[in-house]
C-alpha cells in the first residue's frame, strides 16, 4: 500500500475516532441537556413567586441577556477608562481629561509645526492651560490628550531605612 492511501486511511481512522461518541458520554449530554431546561424552568418559576406573577420563558431570557449585555458595557467602559493609566493618545473628541490635572496635550499641527505640551484643563477662557509656557494659550487647538507617566523613582527610594 502507498505511504499517500496508508496517510489518508489514517487520517479518517483519527477523525472518525475524534467524532465518536460512546453511548455513556452520549447519555450524559443529554441528561445534562435535559438539567439545563429543568433550571432554566425552576429559575422562571422561582421569580413567577417572587414577582408575584407568572412570567414567560423567553421574555425572562430577553430581560437576562439585556441585564447581560448591560453588565458588558459597564465592563467595557470600566476597561476603557482603566486604558487611561496607558499610553494611549485620546482624541478629545471622545474624551476629556478631569478638570485642573496635568496631561500631554497633542497640539493641531501647525504648518511644520508639531507640538506637545504638558497642560490642563481648565473651566475658563477657551480651557486649556499650558504648564509649559505658564499661560493659557488661544491659538492652538488640543487634538488629543494623554495621562503623564508615574514619576521616576529609583531603586534607592524604595529601601526603608
């Protein structure tokens, strides 16, 4: 026989015995598909009683993956805001930094002019104060911001003495 036929005999051989499935393990899928629905069934019922009313089955399931897909986005918007402590430009468009905390602020190029600035937000005049120059500045327009790295700390600062 060739090595090609002897090959793919094997490779039939594994895939059939991959697929397979014994009797016992075909009774356990079932038997935990079937306690699936008994829980999913006792779980409507338990808050039939709480509620005070009976409650259809796909309605609760509805309400359960809208509160699923609530508890995502909550998630989402945490992990997005923890990105903060990154090195990520955020374009002000999508979000400011908190009021009178030092950031890199990206400046909109000016001609060949590209600038980056350590600088606040403010609540007067257009906003914005630059750190660097001490002053609040009209002429350029902040395009994106970003969280200053921790301050340098060396080795011999963290030994107790």
């Amino acid at each position: 026989m060739s090595d090609f036929l002897h090959e793919q005999m094997a490779r039939k051989m594994f895939e059939d015995y991959a697929s397979y499935e014994s009797p016992i393990e075909r009774i356990c899928r079932e038997v935990m598909a079937d306690r699936v629905e008994q829980e999913e069934n006792a779980l409507v019922y338990r808050v039939s009683v709480e509620v005070g009313y009976n409650i259809n089955k796909e309605e609760l399931i509805k309400a359960l993956q809208y509160d699923r897909n609530q508890y995502q986005k909550g998630f989402e918007d945490c992990a997005r805001s923890m990105r903060l402590e990154q090195t990520e430009w955020i374009p002000v468009s999508e979000m400011l930094p908190k009021y009178n905390t030092p950031v890199l602020l990206a400046l909109k190029q000016i001609g060949k002019e590209r600038a980056i600035v350590i600088g606040e937000r403010r609540t007067r005049k257009n906003g914005w104060y630059f750190v660097d120059i001490a002053a609040y500045d009209t002429e350029h327009e902040v395009i994106a911001w970003m969280p200053l790295p921790e301050p340098y700390k060396a080795e011999s600062e963290d030994i107790c003495g």
